[in-house]
C-alpha cells in the first residue's frame, strides 16, 4: 500500500538524525504519494493525503496542481460527499487559495445542513478573508438552527461547547466564554478539569 509505504518514509524522516537522509526519506513519501494519485483509479482522499504532504513540506506551487486537481475530481462525483469537501476545505484555507472556497463552502451547507461543521469552516474562511465582523451574525443563527431540534442535554451541552470552539479558534474569546459558560450550565462533565483555564 502506498499510502502506508509514504506515511512510514514520513515518520522515519521524522527522526533521522542526518539531514541528508531526512530528505531522501521525504522524497520517497513524495513519490509513493504522487504515483498513488496519479493513478487512474486514485480516490479523492488520496489526492488530498499528496495535498497535505506537499502543504507540510512547504510546497504551495506543486499544492496547488493538486488541490486543483482534488477539486476537479470532486465535481465529477455524483453526489456531495460532506466529509471529503471539509477535507478539502480545510486544505484551501491552508494553501491560502481562498478565492475557492465560496463554492464548496455553499455546497457543504447543503450536504451537511444538521452539523456545526461548515459553519466552522466558514468561520474560518471569514477569518482568513479579513471579515471577522460577519462571524458572530453568521454563528449565533446557524448555532440556533442546529440546537433546535436537540432535546438530550448532554448533546445539548456539547453543541454549545463545539460553538464556543469556534469562537475560540476566531480569537472571539468573550463570545466562546459566553457559550462555554452555557455549556458548563447544561453539563459540567464537558470540562472536566479543563474548565478553570477557559472560564475563569
């Protein structure tokens, strides 16, 4: 398996002691991982373990190919698969090729209308785009949506700890106390130990 062959020559990488092995280790993942996608019958998450090799080792330009390759690959689905576009999403945001976000974003929403997730990742295009100003709009009435339908309160709890997660990952750190504190309410159990350090 080429995927596994790439992630070993990556963690021997890791821990050579030689630069010069290090980087000979490296460009055998590179090379395991490029002939897996390059195949004709490579699945998109292959592609996208390639993007993220290549993003570790900062190579934005040959990422690029990729993550527009993955793209292309993806439109020829039949049907929207929610945790491949969070996956590729989340690539985007990395390479800083945010100007292709919008789409997949939209389509993410609609592919996962129930979860916190593209709200998350639109979140995190908003704040990479320079308008962190739409979030707490954006968040609240997606947040509302989401917990309207959830009677248990132990997933209750940790919705409105995941929203706080947000916030915090946006540096909108009143706003994530806001809802941790409400989580907190709901369900101390979803701090444990850990609820000092983000309350007090």
């Amino acid at each position: 398996d080429r995927l596994l062959l790439a992630q070993l020559y990556q963690k021997q990488a890791q821990t050579a002691l030689d630069a010069s092995e290090a980087a000979t280790l490296r460009a055998s993942a590179k090379q395991q991982l490029q002939t897996m996608a390059a195949a004709s019958e490579a699945n998109s998450l292959q592609l996208a373990a390639l993007v993220e090799f290549l993003l570790n080792n900062k190579l934005p330009d040959e990422a690029a190919i990729w993550l527009n390759n993955l793209e292309t690959k993806m439109q020829s689905e039949s049907r929207d698969d929610p945790t491949l576009i969070a996956v590729y999403l989340a690539l985007r945001l990395r390479h800083g090729s945010y100007d292709r976000c919008p789409e997949w974003l939209d389509r993410l929403a609609v592919a996962d209308p129930e979860g916190l997730r593209p709200l998350a990742l639109r979140s995190q295009w908003l704040t990479a785009a320079g308008r962190s100003t739409e979030i707490e709009a954006l968040v609240e009435a997606g947040a509302k949506k989401v917990l309207k339908n959830v009677a248990d309160l132990r997933q209750k709890a940790a919705i409105t700890r995941a929203v706080g997660d947000i916030y915090s990952n946006a540096n909108m750190q009143s706003s994530a106390e806001r809802w941790y504190r409400s989580a907190l309410q709901l369900d101390s159990a979803q701090f444990g130990d850990r609820k000092s350090t983000r309350l007090n």
